[in-house]
C-alpha cells in the first residue's frame, strides 16, 4: 500500500471531481457579520435561477460528487431553497448547509428532521450573547439558539455548531463544547480568514499566538471537534490534527459562487482565483478538469521562502487565501505561521498591502442626514 | 474525514464471502478510488487500483482467499487482506 503522504501528493495533483464542494447559494442575507467571508448582504441580479441550480445537482450526480456544503449569504432565504434540497436529496446527493438559524422555524424543522441525507450547521461566533452579537449582530445569539431548540425539539437528531475562532470567542471552547453537548450537536470550530469584510476586521479578530497555541492543545485533546481541515497551519506546534492537512485550493476544493462563479476555495473570492463560470459550455465539470487556474494549482508549488523551514511538512506552508489578502508571497509563510515568521513577513512590508475582494454585496450603510 | 472507529469492530474473516456494501458508492481516481458510505457518511480512500479491482471482485468469490489468489501475486496477500479487513472496519465491505 502506498503510504499517507504518497496520497497527499496525489490529492495535491487534484482529483477528477472536488471532494470539498461549497456552494453559496445566494448573496443576499439578513445579517451583517463582520468577518463575512463573501461580503454577503444584497441578492445579485445575475444569482443562478431555479432550473441552473437543478443543473449543477445533475452534474453533481455524473461526477459522483456525493455531498455539497451549501452556504451564502443565507441560503434559507432562497425562495427555492426547499425545492432544491428535495431535488438534491431525492437524487441522492447529500446536503450540508450553513445558516444562520433565523429561518428555521419548529415547522420547518419537523421538515428538516425528516429529510434523511441532510446535516445542518448553525453558525455562532460566541458563546455568549454579547461576544456572538458584537461580530453577528443584535439578535443573532438569540435566533441561533431558538433555531437550535427547534431543531432539538424535532429530534433533527446531530446537528452542527460551527465556530469561527477570533481573539474574542478563543477563551470560550470549554462553553462552545457545553452548549453543543446541550443540544446534543457536533462542535466545529474553523479558522477565520482575511476574506470578505474579513480583510477590514481580521487584525483585530484574528487569535493571538498564545491563542493558537492554547486552540492546538485542545484540538489534541479534543479528536472529535470538526475542523473543516482549516487549522493545518497549526500542525507545525506538534503532532498534526486529524484531517487531510494541505490546502486543497482547487485540487480538491473548490466555491460555485451565487452567479455561477467558479473559485479555487470559498475563501479567495478574488478575480486571481477565478478559474471559470458553470453558465459556460461544458458546465461545472469542464471547469474543474480544464481551467488553466486549477492546472496551475496541481502543479508541484515551491515551498519559496519556507523552504529551509524544518515544519513545512507539517503545516505546508499555511492557508493561501489567508497569505493573499494580507498581502504575502503565496509560496512564502502563512500570516498565522505559529514560528512567528508570518509576523515577520508583515512587518517587513514596505506598506500594508491589504488585497480587497473582486465583489462587494454589503448592504450600504444608513448615511445619517443631519439638517443644518 | 477519518474518524475514529472503535466501536462494534466486525471480525473479518477471509474464509468467508464479502462484497461491497450497498451503501456504498464508488467513484474511481488516479491513486484508486473514493468509496462514500451513504449510511455513515464516510469518504474512505481505496489507495490503488489493485485494491479497487480486488474489491469490486469479491463478491464473485466464495471467499476472500480465493478473491486473493484470483487477483494478486501471494506476497501481496497478507498486506491487502489487512487493508480489506480496514474496509470491513469502515462498513465499505459487508459479510455475505
């Protein structure tokens, strides 16, 4: 048998269909959050339509993608949002959505329990009212909680609650565990990337170095909390946390974006990491086997400036997305690098080289008129 | 992806007929193939094409030996009984 690393070079090479697919359905959302990683707020005019979606299903089915991470926006706010899950699980493609939780109501969730292949994540960033609210604002602890009640008292069965981990909520995972156990839901906790309206929050979000470090202990401690492979940077502290550990940016990653757009990761909605659109002849398939981007991205990448770095076995040289938008070679240290040597990178910038995302969905701002 | 599976280890025993599990799809890859069990939602990595053909054989077998001396030099025999046992583990294989 070929070993575990010989099967990290090959997924590195890409696969013939995605094994992390996520979809966003739609930019539209009734929330605001801070560190949205799609600047998520207003519907785009150009959003797939009801029968484009069915589409994407069928070509799921040929490529024999077996499962789909659906996300927005909030995608319960799709006026199809029910149809489309009926139509994916009725052709046996397995359904993972994120929301928000504002949308489930005890109804729908009698629904939601009694679709079979269906897991639900509701995301919370704190594990308190006042640490969630200020990142995903006023009312959104409370809406995430009933959600979870209503999912509890319908007997949805293993729902998720899924974290993103910032300065501010890093101290609470003892909490996030309690309340998960609570609701008899599954604790994921993923990394926060300076992607979306991330790029404008992320400095003073982002976990500190003695919070990653303390995050790494108890992820060790913790083998059952779901990571979404997000936390491979951490690897270089230790023995490596469960998970395929490589970025999978277009190799076994990809985003089908609200309008059709295809990324090489949910986290570099970027017009540099653009690799096609699922409207173009050939679809979604054509795009993931022949985009130059993807082609470019299987190819054997140099370990750059962490080359001489002893844990670059380990960590792979960190998240692309996250070197990207603050501004650092991708073939060098992650921000994070938990060495120091992403800090060190960042200061060594001549000015701060902030990337911005390609689109902006953000509700505009109230200007308050003041009469004089 | 990998968790853990310590509870209810099946026996696997190769003097016996396996096949693959009807929850089971198979989607074929360079480095072998991705098998999902629709029942547990587990993606499990088929690591070469030798082991993927030896699978989608065992249920024309009456047992896995044979399966084994069907498909593989002897030598091969003990490290890819281990890895059908693992697939047996994984509720990929099913007894017959």
């Amino acid at each position: 048998m070929p070993a575990d690393l010989s099967l990290r070079d090959r997924f590195k090479q890409g696969l013939d269909a995605p094994i992390c697919l996520t979809w966003e359905l739609t930019y539209a959302c009734n929330l605001a959050c801070i560190h949205c990683l799609s600047s998520s707020g207003r519907r785009d005019p150009r959003e797939l339509t009801t029968a484009e979606a069915k589409r994407i299903i069928d070509e799921m089915v040929e490529m024999q993608i077996f499962y789909v991470n659906i996300g927005g926006g909030e995608p319960m706010v799709r006026t199809d949002f029910f149809e489309l899950l009926d139509y994916a699980s009725s052709q046996n493609v397995g359904v993972k959505f994120s929301t928000n939780g504002t949308r489930i109501t005890a109804e729908n969730a009698k629904y939601l329990a009694g679709l079979g292949y269906l897991d639900i994540q509701i995301s919370l960033d704190g594990a308190d009212r006042a640490t969630n609210d200020a990142i995903r604002g006023e009312g959104s602890y409370d809406a995430a909680l009933q959600a979870m009640e209503h999912l509890k008292n319908a007997n949805f069965g293993e729902f998720k609650i899924s974290v993103v981990i910032t300065r501010q909520n890093a101290g609470q995972l003892d909490d996030f565990r309690a309340l998960a156990d609570r609701f008899g839901a599954q604790l994921r906790l993923t990394r926060l990337r300076p992607s979306g309206r991330g790029v404008d929050t992320w400095e003073e979000l982002h976990p500190t170095a003695q919070q990653q470090r303390d995050l790494y202990g108890w992820l060790v401690n913790h083998p059952d909390t779901l990571t979404g492979d997000s936390f491979f940077h951490l690897n270089a502290l230790g023995d490596p946390i469960d998970g395929l550990n490589l970025c999978g940016a277009g190799r076994v990653v990809c985003l089908i974006d609200p309008i059709g757009d295809v990324y090489a990761c949910p986290f570099v909605i970027h017009d540099e990491f653009l690799a096609g659109n699922v409207r173009a002849p050939g679809g979604f398939a054509k795009v993931w086997k022949t985009s130059e981007l993807f082609q470019e991205l299987r190819e054997p990448n140099s370990a750059g400036a962490c080359a001489s770095c002893g844990s670059y076995d380990a960590c792979q040289g960190g998240c692309m997305a996250a070197k990207f938008f603050t501004g650092l070679p991708l073939d060098g240290p992650d921000p994070e690098c938990v060495l120091g040597h992403g800090e060190t990178a960042l200061k060594a910038q001549p000015v701060q080289l902030l990337r911005r995302p390609s689109g902006d969905h953000s509700k505009p701002i109230p200007v308050a008129l003041v009469a004089n | 992806m990998s968790s853990s599976s310590a509870t209810e280890v099946p026996s696997f025993d190769v003097a016996k007929g396996w096949t693959l599990s009807p929850e089971v799809a198979i989607r074929p890859e360079k480095f072998g193939a991705l098998a999902y069990h629709y029942g547990n939602r587990r993606l499990v990595f088929l690591k070469s094409p030798e082991l993927v053909t030896l699978v989608e054989a065992l249920s024309k077998f009456p047992s896995v030996t044979e399966a084994l001396h069907a498909n593989l030099a002897p030598e091969r025999h003990a490290s890819y009984a281990r890895a059908l046992a693992r697939l047996a583990d994984s509720e990929v294989l099913v007894a017959r």
